[in-house]
C-alpha cells in the first residue's frame, strides 16, 4: 500500500511539474488556429429579423386613382386640387380605353334612379354613382368599369346574390373617356390622403402601378 501510495504521488508531482514548467505554452495565436480548425464548435449569433412594418403603396412610381366619367371627372380634380400637391407630381389622362362595365340601365328618371340606389344600399352595395352624361346613359347605375371581362363577371356574379338582378354587363364606348388621375413617388402623407379618397369616392380604386408613358 505504501509503494502504491508513494507511486500516485510521485505521478502527480510529475504531472504537475509537466503543466506548469515543461508544457510548450499554447500562444494567441495558436489559440485562434484552434478554433478555425473545430468550425462545427462556434455558434453564430442569428441577426434579428426587422419587423418594420412595409407600407404597400410607398415607393411606387405611381398611384393610379380613378376612373372618372363624365361630370365626376369635376369631382376627381376639386379633390387632387385639395392635395396641393406639385403639378409637375400629378398627371391628369382621359383615354378611350377598352374596358367592360358594369352597370344597371338607365332609369325613366333622376327620381327612379334615386329609388334604385337606396334599393342597393338595403341589399348592402354601396360602390356605385348615378350617370348624367352622357345623355344616352342618364341616370344609368354605374357599379364598376373593368379592363377584363372576367373581372366584370366575378362583380357581376357577387351582385346577383345580392339579388341585384337588374345589373348587366356592357363595353365600354368611346365616349366614357374615362379619367384617371396619376401621383409620382408620393410619400407617407400623400399615400395615406389618397387612400382616403377611395372611400370618399365611390366606384373609384387607389393602387400602385408604372406611371403612364408621356
């Protein structure tokens, strides 16, 4: 037992001396070279992830906001008007485009026109203006002008359950013109304004596209 003894102990003092005295110090260096040689040892920190929140239409080329017909083309312009904004920013375009749309035919009167909005409203539509001119259409309901008919046809069908049956679907003449209105690069401020102009305006839309060729 005692030689056993004797044994541990001289092999820890051997130990010891090895450690502290005799062992090659590892320098920074080698440290470093260590390291790069274990990759599957470090762990990178994740970068947190942005939750800014993105403002849809901000950086656009363009806000497109319309269409107009007829008399509420006075309308769209009083509203830019408001806005105050640059007229080199703004680009007015009346085109003779082809288009699909949605509409009821004209009533015998204003006042039967009149009926039948307040009968859309009870069945829940409220996206629709009373034509005045041209005088071939007066006092038609117009609910929606479409680029495709497949669009026309899906709000065509939406109003049908509604049991808004008078409703049909006609191409759109030439003689519409409809207005359309064009802000450039808009910022925060006047994003949000004419996002509002939407609901002010019924039947017209708010969205980002390329602005239109000159």
């Amino acid at each position: 037992m005692r030689a056993l003894f004797l044994f541990l102990l001289l092999g820890n003092a051997a130990f010891y001396a090895w450690v502290n005295y005799l062992r090659t110090p590892v320098s920074p260096q080698e440290r470093i070279e260590q390291v790069q040689m274990s990759p599957e040892k470090i762990r990178l920190a994740a970068a947190p992830v942005s939750k800014k929140p993105a403002v849809p239409l901000k950086g656009a080329a363009c806000l497109e906001w319309g269409p107009f017909i007829g008399p509420e083309a006075a309308r769209g312009d009083t509203a830019m008007g408001e806005l105050a904004l640059p007229a080199a920013q703004v680009r007015r375009v009346a085109a003779d485009q082809d288009g699909h749309w949605v509409m009821i035919p004209p009533q015998r009167s204003r006042a039967a026109a009149e009926r039948m909005t307040e009968r859309l409203k009870e069945l829940g539509v409220t996206d629709f203006s009373v034509v005045q001119e041209p005088v071939q259409r007066r006092n038609a309901i117009s609910l929606g002008i479409f680029r495709t008919d497949e669009a026309a046809q899906n709000l065509l069908a939406g109003l049908q359950k509604r049991g808004v049956t008078e409703a049909t679907i006609e191409l759109r003449e030439a003689f519409f013109r409809p207005v359309m209105f064009y802000v450039r690069e808009p910022d925060d401020a006047t994003v949000a304004k004419m996002s509002a102009l939407k609901a002010a305006h019924p039947g017209t839309d708010v969205k980002a596209v390329a602005c239109p060729a000159k």
